[in-house]
C-alpha cells in the first residue's frame, strides 16, 4: 500500500487536492466523497482496509475543506460540486483504467454522490451511501435558512456557523476528540452552498424515479444529524437495484464505531457481487 497525493484543477480554477493509497494489481477502486466540515484525510483507516482486500481508495478534498482551495464550506453554486466531481473521476479512470469504479459518498458526500449519479449517470459499478444527507435529523432554524437565502441573492460568500454538534459523529470519544483537535476540520458554511445542498436534498427526498446504477444506502439508527428515516425512505420508494442497510444502535459516521469493522465487511460484500 502506498499513499500519494495530487492537486488537480477545477473548471472555475480552483485547486483540488486529493489522496490515493493504491496497491498493485487491485480488483478496482473507490472514489471517496467526504462529508461537510471534515477532509478526506479522515478516511486512512478505512483504505487499509480496502487496500488489504484489493481495492485501491481515492479521496477528494471537496472545494472549501481540508486542503483544497476556496473559502471555507463554500461553493458558488451546487453544480460547481458536480463538475469538481467529474473531475475527480475522470483522475480515478485515468489511474485506473477499466477496473471496476464505485463511488462512494458520506454525508454532505452522500447528498453529491447520489446527485451525480441520478443528474449525471457516470460509468461505474456502483455507488455507496452512508449517513447522506437527503433530510437532516433536525430542524434547521427558520431565521437562519431565511438568511441563507436572503444573502445567497446578495452576498452568496456570507458565512455562518454550521451548528454541527460534534459529540453525534461517533460514540467512539476517541473519533470525536479527534474531529474536534483537527486543524483542517471547520464548522463554516456559506448562504450558497448551504441553501443550494438543501435544495438538492429536497429533490432527492422528493426523487421517485429509478437508479441508473446499482446502490447501497447504509444509515446508523440513531444518527442525530442525518435523517436515517428519510434516507430509508428514499431506497423503499425508488426503483432499481438498490439495497437499505441499518445500522442498529450506531451514529452518524458509522465507519468511525466501534462496530465499523462489520460496515466495512458489509460493504464489501456487496462490491464483490457488483464487481465486474
């Protein structure tokens, strides 16, 4: 196993960077897509275990966070993530050739991932979901998606706090110690990029069509900030090849329990039967 690193560029200009911790001769390869506030740097632990069982794990730092370029959680529009993605993939591919390609998106990543594939229908084996966000767990303060909106015709740079409560990531207090003492984890979002992912987490709680390609949405039953309820909703209303797992008894980033050892073979289970 081995990890590099490479800066690539967005459409508007902006600079990418992402990791890759390949081995030789893998069966295929993940596209990472992280969740709001975090980088992909968070996700070591689980390209080891990827990278024993012969896949190779790619993650992009989304605009706005870790080490990618930008204003802190923002975007000047939703689409600007769709294209940073299909710049990412379009990397991956040239890295890896024809292997078998899963997207896999966590979170915020989640909301985009599922967005890429049901707007834009890439070529791959399958998507993965965990802890999207179609619905939040909570209600968002009236006041404040009033300013996102406001501000978003006057000022879509504006930002406010997130209002994440760190303490729901994990029950693993290890994980959140760490989130917490992470100089590139942040708690910003802009009026552009937040109103424009809850639009986009509208339609796909509204979305009743079929998926393009086959899918696996995993939840934690007692996620305290993305609705497990809306996202199990979603899997038993659309059509396709799509399987819903939940996840008793675990939070919000359920490959960062104490238990992720099970997410992580169930996960791969289900790679293995869509593998090419």
């Amino acid at each position: 196993m081995s990890e590099t690193t490479k800066i690539l560029t967005t459409k508007d200009g902006l600079s990418l960077f992402s990791r890759a911790w390949t081995i030789e001769n893998p069966k295929g390869a993940i596209a990472l897509i992280h969740g709001f506030g975090e980088h992909g740097g968070r996700y070591a632990h689980v390209s080891r275990f990827f990278n024993t069982h012969g896949y190779s794990l790619y993650a992009l730092d989304n605009r706005g966070h870790g080490q990618s370029g930008g204003k802190r959680g923002h975007t000047p529009r939703y689409e600007s993530y769709m294209d940073d993605i299909e710049v990412f993939l379009t990397e991956v591919r040239s890295q890896i050739g024809n292997e078998s390609l899963f997207l896999y998106g966590h979170s915020m990543g989640g909301n985009l991932a599922l967005n890429y594939v049901l707007k834009r229908k890439p070529s791959i084996m399958g998507l993965i979901a965990s802890g999207l966000w179609i619905q939040l767990a909570f209600e968002p303060k009236p006041i404040l998606v009033l300013l996102g909106k406001l501000m978003r015709n006057i000022f879509p740079a504006f930002s406010q706090n997130s209002g994440l409560d760190q303490s729901h990531i994990s029950k693993d207090p290890a994980v959140v110690e760490a989130y917490k003492n992470d100089p590139l984890v942040h708690g910003k979002i802009t009026a552009s990029a937040s109103i424009g992912i809850l639009e986009a987490a509208t339609f796909l709680n509204e979305y009743t069509g079929t998926m393009p390609t086959p899918t696996l949405m995993m939840h934690g039953s007692e996620d305290l900030l993305t609705s497990q309820p809306a996202s199990e909703a979603f899997a038993k209303r659309v059509g396709g090849d799509i399987i819903y797992k939940k996840w008793e008894g675990m939070y919000h980033e359920i490959h960062n329990e104490p238990k992720q050892l099970e997410v992580f073979n169930y996960t791969l289970d289900w790679m293995e039967s869509h593998a090419k």
